[in-house]
C-alpha cells in the first residue's frame, strides 16, 4: 500500500510516499523559517498563504522524487489538527479534492499521535514505550502500549519547551526558529555558567513548566546588560538549554521507572536537540532503559510520520468523509 502524507499544521509544507508503512519512496519539506524569520514566531496569516503557494509544487516534487503517479496512490493521509486553522485547512482542502476526483480514500491524521509513531519510520522498537512528545506547541508524556493506544500522562501546565528556546532565542536576537540556533550556541558554552531554575511538581511528577525560565531568562538578560550578555552568548544558550533539558529528562525518566517500562521514545522538534538526546540516553542507559530517537528530520515536522499514521488506520479500514473538518484544538 502506497501512503501519500501531507502535512500543512504550522511553517512547515511537507509531503511523503511511504510504501506497506515502511518504504519512504519520498520525503519533501519546505519550512518558512525566512518567512517568520523577521517576526520571530508563526505569522499565521503568512503561513496558510504560503503553504497555497508551495503546496503543489511540494506534492509534485515528492511523486517525482518517488517516479509514482498519482494513480499509484492507494490513500491519501493529511494533517486535521491540532494547528492553526488556516494553515490545516489547506493540505485538506487539496487532499478532500484528489480523493474525491480519483475515488483514492483518505483518512485524517492527528499530528501529536504522529509524532508518537515517527520513531517506527527508523527503528523497530516494541511497545509498549514511556513517549516524549516535546515541540514549538505541545510537551506531553505518553505510555504508547500499541497505534492507537496512548495513556497521557501529563503535560505542559503553560509553554512548551519548544516554544521557551524560540523566545529566549528571540530575546537574545538570535532568530528563529530558535531551538536548533540555541543547540549550535550552545556546544561551545559552559551549562553550569548561570543556575536557571528547574520547574518541579511534587505531587504531578509528570507535569512540566517553561514559562518560569523563560521569565528568568528575560531578567537575567536585563540585569546583565547588553554588553555583558553578549560577551558570554554561549554560556547563557548552554545553561538555558541544560535547564531545559533536565526538566524534559526527569520526568520522562521517572515515568518509565515507575510503569515498569525500558523503552524511552523522544518525538517532536525539541527532540533534535543534540543535548536532550546526550542526556535522555546517558541517564536512561544507568537505569538499563533504551532510549530511541528518531533523525532530526523525523523529529520536526514531516510528511512521512502523516503518511505512517495514516497507513496504520488505512489498514484498519478507516476512511474518512468529505465533511471531517480541521480541528485546531484536537487532543490525543
Ligand atoms: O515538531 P515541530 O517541527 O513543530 C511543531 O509541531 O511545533 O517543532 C518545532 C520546534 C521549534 O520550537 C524549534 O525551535 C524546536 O522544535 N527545535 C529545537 C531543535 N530543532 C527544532 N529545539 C531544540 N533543539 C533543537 N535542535
Ligand atoms: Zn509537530
């Protein structure tokens, strides 16, 4: 079964072919990073107009990379939510008109229950597993025990982490997004440089919060002074993201010790950061846990993880109707 995934939620237009959920004939993304750039976070707006314009050429590009036609399609999967709503509505729109001019099914897919399963695009890992899902809009903690079967945990009580380095990088005028800038910085820095705090919840130790750092971070920065906080850029990106880290880390540690579990999955942008996934395996690997995490590219938004996430529910005989709607606040 050919899979054509497409995924349109946020800044990133993306295509895939994926083949019997294992194959990626193609894998084409077009993010707009000089789009929001200047503006240091999503213009929503000026993403849904810009996925208009790659679309297309961005579902050509990934059938051409494949040498398939569309009639060599066996369904299609795309992106309902969680997003923003304009810029979802465009990779259904384009996906509800091919399934209805060629009769090829199509199934809606959620985007935080792809993240979940981009691991299996690589690694043959068996369930069940502890999942951190940690991105520019979500951070939550699933026991994945099989598709479709996702037990949450806990979550965010305000800002993602992704959303903190995008913020601190745009205080510091380092550009957006800011995640991938702050993990470069911080290679030549020292992490123990400045005590940021680490949120922690006594009695949901599942629970994360970033919005304090972040807070931190602003005042530490105005107390400094420009000059002084310029001097010392990597210092500051290291012990920021250390901070950050640490409290991805530990609680996904302490999640998979206490349901008994020795897999440990990282899924969402935040989880190409080349610290947190140091981290994750060295402290996972001192308690006997694997820790697996997917390629940068599986972790940032990408059409293969929708092209697998819709193959499995493909499989199972779901097809969806013309009147499934984007849905901005879908949950898992
Ligand atoms: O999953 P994703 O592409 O989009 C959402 O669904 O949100 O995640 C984007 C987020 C951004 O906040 C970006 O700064 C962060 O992932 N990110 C990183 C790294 N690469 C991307 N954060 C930390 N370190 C990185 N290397
Ligand atoms: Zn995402």
């Amino acid at each position: 079964m050919i899979v054509l995934g497409i995924e349109t939620s946020c800044d990133d237009t993306a295509a895939a072919l994926l083949q019997d959920g294992k194959t990626i004939l193609a894998n084409v993304v077009s993010s707009q990073d000089s789009v929001h750039g200047p503006y240091g976070g999503v213009v929503p707006e000026l993403a849904s107009r810009q996925h208009i314009q790659n679309i297309l050429p961005i579902v050509d590009g990934a059938l051409k990379n494949a040498g398939a036609k569309l009639a060599d399609i066996d369904g299609f999967a795309v992106t309902y939510g969680p997003g923003l709503v304009g810029s979802l509505l465009v990779g259904m729109s384009l996906v509800k008109g091919l399934s209805f001019r060629s009769g090829i099914p199509f199934v809606g897919v959620n985007h935080l229950e792809a993240h979940l399963l981009a691991i299996h695009l690589e690694h043959d890992v068996q369930y069940p597993y502890i999942a951190l899902l940690a991105s520019g809009g979500h951070t939550l903690l699933y026991l994945v025990k099989g598709v479709g079967e996702y037990v949450h945990l806990g979550g965010t009580r305000d800002d993602a982490a992704g959303e903190a380095f995008d913020k601190v990088a745009k205080m510091m005028g380092l550009g957006y997004p800011g995640g991938r800038i702050i993990d470069n910085l911080a290679k030549t820095g020292n992490p123990k440089a400045v005590r940021f705090p680490r949120a922690r919840f006594k009695n949901s130790p599942y629970e994360f919060s970033f919005s304090g750092i972040k807070t931190s971070a602003w005042h530490y920065l105005k107390d400094q002074g420009e000059a002084q906080w310029q001097a010392r850029q990597a210092d500051i990106a290291a012990s920021f993201q250390e901070a950050v880290v640490d409290m991805l880390v530990n609680p996904t540690l302490r999640a998979a010790l206490a349901h008994g579990v020795n897999r440990i999955v990282l899924s969402g942008g935040v989880a190409a950061n080349s610290r947190l996934r140091a981290k994750m395996a060295e402290k996972g690997g001192g308690e006997g846990i694997q820790v697996f995490c997917p390629a940068p590219k599986f972790c940032t938004d990408n059409g293969a993880m929708i092209a697998l996430t819709g193959y499995h529910w493909l499989k199972r005989g779901r097809h969806d109707g013309y009147e499934l709607s984007a849905d901005a606040d879908l949950t898992l």
